[in-house]
C-alpha cells in the first residue's frame, strides 16, 4: 500500500512538473521575437524627432551651459555638453554626464554656490507672500556679488530668446538643463526691483520674465521643463497680486500687466507633447532591452515584447493622457470627476491567457508611474491663478463697490465649477480649490 501512494505520488509530481516544463515552453514559445507586434502609427509618431532651431536661437542649448566659467559662452559650452551626450551614448551606452565632462567644458564646478547658498528661494505654489520674505532676505544678502552680476546678466539674456525646444531621443539618464540658478535669479531680479522701489523696472522684469516662461510652457519641452516654467509663472502672478495689494503700480503699469494676464491659450494649456517626449525616452529604452544580460531577470526580459509593449503603452497610457491634456479647465474637471480613477489605476495582472503574451512587458508597465492627471491640474490650477489676479484687478478698479458683490456678478469665475470664486469678507482671501491638492490657489486682497 505504501509503495502504491508513493508510486502515485512520484506520479503525481512527475506530471506536475510536466506541467510546468509545458508551460513555461508555451510562455517561451509565444513570446520569441518572431511574433513581436509592428509599431502602430501611433508609436511612429511618438518616436519622429522633432525639428531643432538653430543652437544659437535655441534657449534650451543657452541654458544647458548657463552655469559655465565666466570667460566661457553659454551657448558654446551648452552646444559642447549636447555634443559629449551624444558621444557617450555611442561609445559607453550610457548618455549621462561624467565629472570630469563637466570640468572640462564648463572649467570647473561650483561656481555659483557662494551666490545661491545664503538665498533661500520661496515657492509660491505652495506659499503666501513670497515677494516679501525675498525683500527681506535682500536686506541681509551677502552672497557673490562678481558671479552674480554675471549670472543676472545671463539670465536676461535668457529671457530674450524666443524658442525654447530640448533635444531629440531623451532616455531615462539623459541629463536635463540646470534650472536652479534661474529660478534663483528670477526670485533676486525682482526682489531687488522691489525692495529699491523701481516699480517700472519690476513692471517690465515681470512681463518679460512672463513672455519667456509661457513660451517654454507652449514649445516641444520635457515634462520636467513645463513643471518648472508653470512654477516661475505662478511666482510672477504671485509678485503681481502682491504689488496690487501694496499699491505700488500705476495706471500705465497695471494696464502693460494686463496684457500678460491673458488667460492660458490650447498651446500653454496642452501639455500632451511632454507626455510624448517622455513615452519616447521609454520606447527608446524599450530597444534592445531584451538582449542585454544586465537589465533584469529572465521573466521581465526573456518575455519582453519591444514593439508591442510600447503599442500597449500607447494604447492604455498616452493616447488617453493626452487626449485629457487637450481639454479646457472646465471640461477636464468634469472628466476626472465622472471617472476619476481612469488615468490613475495601475495596470492590472490578472490570470487571463492573453497576459501570458507579452508578459515581461506588461509586468515592466506595471511600474511605469503613468499616473499624470497631477501635472495637467498644475497647468489649468495656473489658468485660474491668473483669472484670479485679473479679479482682483477688476475688484480695485470699483473700491467703493462691495467686493462680495463684484466677485458674485464677475465674469472671472471658478475655472472647474460654474460658480463664483471663493471670497473670504474676514480675512481677504480670494480663491478656489485647486485640482492639484499639493498647491495653494488663493491670493489676498
């Protein structure tokens, strides 16, 4: 009887690791490159380079290399580091920057920390007041003042170009442009204007500084580049409601101010083309995975897809992203609050059959952090920073007017809900809900 149990159990395991062994030779079998998908259309297009501007019209290539020696030209330098990209990616496989590319182009490092370490930079986005606390910190600055003077001089320059577009084929390690230094230079540019009182040379600095950061926000730019420009836009509108509630424009000024408000235009709003540009550093990386012994383990890799795995990221992820990105403020509420977990949810691996093709690719996307809903709020919670700075405008012009009364028969209204902005009698707070619940969409009258 014994002898009988084990021979069904010696069986019984026989057959289950026949089991498996058929399986796993079906999960191979279906997943050989020879029945890799095509790419879709959809995909073509993502992975098209874009058209560059000339290197010395593009303020990309003038910011890449801003933070060079002060003998050295930023457009050279940030030419020579694109170049040494490029270079590495082809000779090392690897398209990040060394130390020592850095000290060689750049001619050193470290320049601009004894200006930038005693200032402490303020984040309107998520503060109040930040024009103030920066005069403040003017009062006491004691940073160095050579490499500043030379840096603030960049920084104008920077504000004149009139295109801003990052390079072709990103991947995961390309590096990006230093934005610290600029937005260090923007907040000290205006708290100098301010705290001298040269309020038409803060006039004009704003409506510059406004005039560059939109263009960023509408041109072919990087997720990470429309993030920074809607945070320098959210500083600009800040300085502007806060030099209102100080008094310190004149009519002349106010109305130059005026044009800048321009509510956000489908370009600026739109923010779908990062989306692209970060799909293709993904597609990019998607090539070739495969086949290199390091990327991972067999079950991710062995059973990877490339083509099809980015059809089924363009298909689930980005056409639906964009297709979002592409909405008004209004529209793309009503979206999110009629599906609110559609863009978000993970992509779920059940026991359907049809995971078992392309598995390693399903598997890898599962953890792709495509949950982007956050970054559109940001661009139209922006929209409606500026349509409260224009209230707040049309609420001066009327002084001996209730102000509850202006704000409930305006026409600026709540960007997401067809309703009046929040107004608070007690404490002067002017604002709404922001989408994005990391921000704080309010100013004070």
């Amino acid at each position: 009887m014994n002898i009988q149990k084990l021979s069904l159990v010696k069986k019984s395991i026989i057959g289950l690791v026949g089991l498996i062994v058929f399986f796993v030779f079906i999960l191979w079998l279906i997943n050989l490159e020879v029945f890799d998908e095509a790419p879709s259309a959809g995909v073509q297009s993502v992975v098209q380079p874009h058209q560059m501007p000339a290197s010395n019209e593009n303020g990309f290539i003038y910011l890449f290399g801003m933070n060079t020696a002060n003998e050295r030209e930023p457009t050279e330098s940030g030419k020579k580091l694109i170049s040494r990209i490029m270079t590495n990616r082809e000779k090392r496989g690897s398209d990040n920057l060394l130390e020592t590319d850095y000290l060689e182009i750049l001619g050193g490092k470290h320049f601009d920390k004894g200006w930038t370490e005693p200032f402490e930079r303020c984040r309107s986005r998520t503060e109040y007041g930040c024009l103030q606390k920066l005069t403040e910190q003017i009062k006491t600055y004691t940073g160095d003042e050579a490499r500043l003077e030379v840096m603030s001089a960049r920084y104008q320059t920077l504000l004149g170009f009139k295109t801003y577009v990052t390079a072709n084929k990103p991947s995961v390690t390309t590096p990006i442009a230093s934005y610290a230094p600029a937005m260090t230079l923007q907040q000290i540019t205006a708290a100098e204007l301010y705290h001298n009182k040269d309020y038409d040379g803060f006039t004009h600095q704003i409506i510059k500084d406004i005039k560059f950061w939109r263009m960023l926000l509408s041109g072919r730019n990087m997720l990470i580049d429309k993030m920074v420009a809607i945070a320098a836009l959210w500083n600009d509108i800040q300085y502007i409601s806060e030099g209102l509630r100080n008094n310190i424009f004149d009519q002349t000024q106010k109305a130059l101010l005026t044009q800048s408000l321009a509510n956000l235009s489908l370009d600026e709003w739109d923010i779908s083309e990062s989306f692209e540009l970060e799909a293709q550093s993904l597609y990019f990386m998607l090539e070739g995975l495969r086949d290199l012994p390091e990327s991972g383990s067999w079950l991710n890799f062995s059973l990877l897809q490339p083509n099809a795995t980015k059809n089924f990221h363009y298909d689930k992820y980005l056409k639906p992203i964009m297709k979002l990105s592409k909405l008004n403020s209004y529209d793309f509420y009503r979206e999110l609050m009629k599906r609110p977990q559609a863009y978000n949810d993970s992509l779920d691996l059940g026991l359907s059959p049809s995971n078992l093709y392309n598995l390693g690719g399903k598997m890898l996307l599962t953890n792709s952090g495509w949950a982007l809903t956050s970054y559109i709020s940001r661009v139209h919670d922006l929209n409606g920073m500026i349509s409260l700075v224009r209230l707040q405008m049309e609420i001066e012009k009327s002084p001996n007017q209730s102000t509850k009364v202006i704000v409930e028969n305006s026409t600026i209204r709540n960007p997401y809900q067809d309703k009046p902005m929040d107004y608070d009698p007690e404490e002067n707070w002017l604002g709404f809900d922001c989408m994005n619940k990391e921000s704080s969409c309010r100013i004070k009258l």
